[in-house]
C-alpha cells in the first residue's frame, strides 16, 4: 500500500510527497531494528544475570572444597611429621602405638579435590561475565585451584 503510494506520487511527479514517504519507511525500519536490538540486548543481560548466579553457587562449592582440602592437608603434614619425629627418635614404641600408627596411616593419605568448572567453561564460551574486573576476578579464582 505504502509502495503503491510512492509509486503514484512519482507518476505525478510530487517529490516531495514521494521523499515524505520514503523518509517515514526508513524511519519505521530503523525504529523497528533499534527496538529490535534494544530487545535482544535486555535477554542478554538477564541471560547474564541468570548464568552468574549459577557460576556463583559453583564457586561457592568450589572454595567449601578448597577450605576442606586445606584442612585434610594440613591434618596429614602434621601426620607425616610426628611420624618423622618418631622415626628420628630411634625410640621403640612400646605403649600407646595405636596413635602412632594412626599418623602413619594418616600421612600416607593423598586426596585430590574435585572441583566442579562445567559453569566456568560455558561461561567462557558465552563470553560472560562481560563486566572486565568481573570476568578477571572469576578466572583468578579458577586459575588458584
């Protein structure tokens, strides 16, 4: 209809009217596509908003692993060196060997730590978080365990 318009106003030789109508189509376009855009960008940012909360409980979990991983090592140092101490001594364990042998055992003990990145990496390939100091801050965390 619009075309049919501009069609007429050019058979009639009325540039005005005809660069009026065309002007209001590239208008209507343009409004459309920035409306458009303005859209797509909100669904972004709440896309955003969505997937760092789930990042965030993952690092939550990740440093209640570390924590707990720092306290197991430091329980089996602390195994190992009364273990060293008493192999030092040149002493018999005559009585009371039961906690010896429990720092023995203990110092032989080796546990690695699952840490859940499954979140971290999708986050990297949907390039979030877009904020620079954020995203610098999450990948010294990941790059620490």
């Amino acid at each position: 209809m619009i075309l049919r318009r501009i069609a007429g106003h050019l058979k009639q030789q009325q540039w005005t009217g005809a660069l009026i109508e065309l002007a209001i189509v590239i208008l209507g376009v343009f409004i459309g596509l920035q409306v458009n855009n303005w859209n797509q960008a909100r669904v972004h940012r709440a896309d955003e908003r969505a997937f760092l909360l789930q990042l965030r409980e993952e690092i939550a979990g990740d440093d209640k692993a570390l924590r707990y991983q720092s306290r197991y090592v430091a329980q089996v140092v602390a195994s190992g060196r009364s273990a060293l101490a008493y192999l030092k001594g040149g002493k018999d364990c005559t009585t009371g060997c039961d906690g010896l042998l429990i720092d023995f055992f203990d110092a032989s003990q080796v546990w690695g730590a699952p840490y859940d990145q499954t979140r971290y990496q999708q986050a990297q390939r949907l390039g979030y978080p877009s904020n620079p100091s954020t995203r610098h801050a999450v990948e010294a965390f990941y790059k620490s365990i």
